[in-house]
C-alpha cells in the first residue's frame, strides 16, 4: 500500500520537478509539464467501475503511449486501471491502497520520462 507522502517523495527525488496544482489537486511537474497528479474519482467514474472503484486515494500518471496504458492496465490491474473519460489520452490511474510502492517508484519515474525535456532523461546519470 502506497500513499500520497510516498508519491510526493518519489515524484519530488526526480531532476527539476516542482509541485503545483491540476485543477485544484496537488500535482508534479518537470520543466512545466504535469507527469503525475493527484485524481479523486468523479462521479461518473464511480458509476462506470461500479464494485472496481477504489475508495482510498488515486492518482494519475502518464504513460508513453495507448500500448502502454493498455499493457500496464491488464498486467497490474486492479490497482492500475482507466476510465472512459480517459480515452485518447496517454495516461493511468493507480489506486494507491492496491500497488506496492516498488511498482509506483517504476510508473512514476517512467511517467517523469515521458514528460522531461530530452536533457534531463538520462537521469540518473551514468556511473552512479
């Protein structure tokens, strides 16, 4: 089980991040740019996971692309999953009461990835 400390730790140990808000939500972002983000479920949500729908914290991370978001959802689902309103769009969710915090470290460093300026992605340096 992870939490949001655990989320803001990790996503703050990464190169130039700063911490900021996404529609009224906390959220981290590299150079400007949103890579994981604080997603409470909406309504709607809740109605199309029916029995699914987490009921601790979620968050939302992003994704390389739709293979990837399909793949993660089927190998480590429950605790990562989507929804409709997320179709076309390259990004999870993770029900943070589901995944350990071993695969959050790996999805959170792979979203930052996917959202840093090139000179930043060979964190961590070489040789360390």
């Amino acid at each position: 089980m992870a939490t949001l400390t655990d989320v803001a730790r990790i996503a703050m140990g990464m190169p130039e991040v700063e911490e900021g808000t996404s529609y009224g939500n906390r959220a981290w972002k590299v150079k400007g740019r949103t890579f994981v983000w604080e997603r409470p479920l909406r309504p709607r949500d809740e109605e199309e996971l029916g029995d699914r729908a987490p009921d601790g914290d979620v968050i939302g991370v992003r994704v390389e692309d739709e293979m990837a978001k399909e793949i993660l959802c089927d190998n480590e689902g429950p605790a990562v999953f989507t929804v409709d309103h997320f179709a076309g769009f390259d990004a999870v969710l993770i029900d943070l009461e589901e995944i350990g915090t071993g695969l959050l470290e790996d999805l959170i460093e792979d979203a930052w990835r996917v959202m840093a300026p090139a000179r930043l992605r060979a964190y961590p340096p070489e040789g360390t």
